[in-house]
C-alpha cells in the first residue's frame, strides 16, 4: 500500500462519487481530495446560463484538478480524488462544444491547455470507474437536491453518460476498475460496500 499515492473516481453527475470517495478514505485511511463544488465561483452561473459561463467553468476545474494532482504526487500519503481531470476533457469540454454551448475557439484553447497540462502529470495508480444508467443518476441527483442542478436536462445526462462510456472503452493511461451501480447501495447496505472493498482489494494487490 505504500507505493500506491494516487487512487482517482471518476463517473457521471449523480454516479455516487463522492459517497464513495468518502467511504474509502475512511476505510483505507487515505487522504482525500473532493470536487470543488462548494466554493466554485462559476458553478450556479454556469447552470443557469450554460453559454455564457462553460469556458470559465471548464477552466475552474481544470485548473483546480491540475492543481490537485501536482499535490498528490509531492506529498507523502495515498490520496483518494473526487472525479479526474481526463473528465473535464473528454466528456464535459466536447459535450459543451458540441451543444454549441461553448465556442470552437473557446473549446481549442481549453484543449490545448489541456494537452499541455497532462504531459506534465502522472495518471492514477488505480482509476476507479462507477457505471450507472439514467434512473439511478436521476435518482441520486433528486435526491440530494442541489439548486444549481434543477435546471440540468435529462438529454444533458444522457450525451454526457454516452460520452463516459466512450471515454472508458477507449482509456489507456493506467489501471481501471469498472463498479457496474446500478443495483449497488454501498452507502446503505454494508454487504455492497464489502462487494466494492473486495473488488479494489484484489486490483491494489495486483498492482504492488
């Protein structure tokens, strides 16, 4: 466990990401980094005006994530983090762009950023991929009732889930685990939970 620094959940707006990072660090006692989504300037504005803000939004969080993984690997402890900065740049950005809700211009200046970023950063030792489809995701972000999430399409949630898939068939930058949620309650039920440890188990012990 030692040699394992950087542990990232990646998954769509409602997938259980954060439920399940925190579960983890507790369970592990690793160090965690969240989504800044509290503090986030740009957040509320972007949902009720998608156009006007995506590029400022998207470049919040890229930077922010940057920012986090530069932490992670000078520090000392294993750190679990809160969705992942390909995500940003794989569904979020593209998704944006191609509802014309950001500008091409906007879009290859974000991307070349990006590019600029990654080859400066390491991946994670373990990507951790939580799966859902549309009615738990639905479920989950009525559920927790956040304001600036009142406004989101149910077409917006299905390109971005079409775009998670395809993101995930075609990653190649290290170790990924697939956790298929759709009939899982690991918040709840501790048996699912002990489904989840076993699986993450078996991937860390393969990787050291």
């Amino acid at each position: 466990m030692k040699s394992l620094k950087h542990v990232a959940i990646a998954g769509n707006i409602g997938a259980g990401k954060t439920t399940l990072t925190e579960m983890l660090a507790k369970h592990y006692n690793w160090d965690v980094q969240f989504e800044d989504t509290t503090t986030n300037p740009y957040l509320s504005d972007f949902y009720e005006d998608m156009q006007r803000w995506s590029f400022n939004l998207q470049i919040y969080f890229l930077n922010s994530r940057y920012e986090q993984i530069l932490n992670i690997r000078r520090g000392e402890n294993t750190v679990i983090q809160d969705r992942t900065i390909y995500e940003d740049a794989h569904i979020f950005a593209p998704n944006l762009h191609d509802m014309n809700l950001m500008s091409t211009r906007d879009f290859n200046n974000y991307t070349s950023l990006f590019k600029l970023m990654l080859s400066q950063v390491q991946p994670p030792d373990l990507l951790i991929y939580l799966r859902c489809g549309i009615p738990k995701l639905v479920d989950h972000i009525q559920t927790r009732g956040r304001d600036y999430e009142g406004n989101m399409s149910l077409e917006y949630l299905k390109k971005l889930n079409e775009r998670y898939e395809d993101w995930i068939a075609g990653y190649d930058h290290g170790n990924l685990l697939i956790i298929q949620n759709d009939n899982l309650d690991f918040k709840n039920n501790p048996e699912d939970f002990g489904t989840v440890i076993e699986k993450i188990d078996a991937e860390i012990h393969g990787l050291f």
